[in-house]
C-alpha cells in the first residue's frame, strides 16, 4: 500500500507539484478546478481522490 504523497511534499516530483501549486493558487476548490487537476494529474501518471469539500487527498503514482 503507497502513502499519500500529500502527506509527504517532498516526495512530491516537481513537474508535480507545479500542476498542484498552480491550482493551490486559486485559494480555493471547486468542482471545475479540482477535475481541471485530476486530469492533468492523469496525463502524467497521477492521481488522486476528493469527497464533496473539493479537498484533494491520496495522491497516488498510478499503474499506467
């Protein structure tokens, strides 16, 4: 079982956390910005999981 990357930052690659910190900008989630990054995440081999709060958790390294 993988760790939630979240959790530990600096395991967080950087072409990563870029895609994270540019949302993170926005000062908040929404439904639209929260898919918006699920996706890009995705392209890369990411992903991740959030209930109604559009608070992102679990990031994960996907098996692509």
């Amino acid at each position: 079982m993988s760790n939630d990357l979240f959790e530990t930052p600096e395991l967080i690659p950087s072409n990563v956390q870029d895609i994270i910190s540019k949302y993170e900008a926005l000062d908040s989630f929404t439904y639209i910005t929260i898919e918006k990054m699920l996706k890009q995440l995705n392209k890369i081999g990411y992903t991740f999981e959030y209930y109604l709060d559009c608070i992102p958790y679990n990031l994960q390294k996907t098996h692509l």
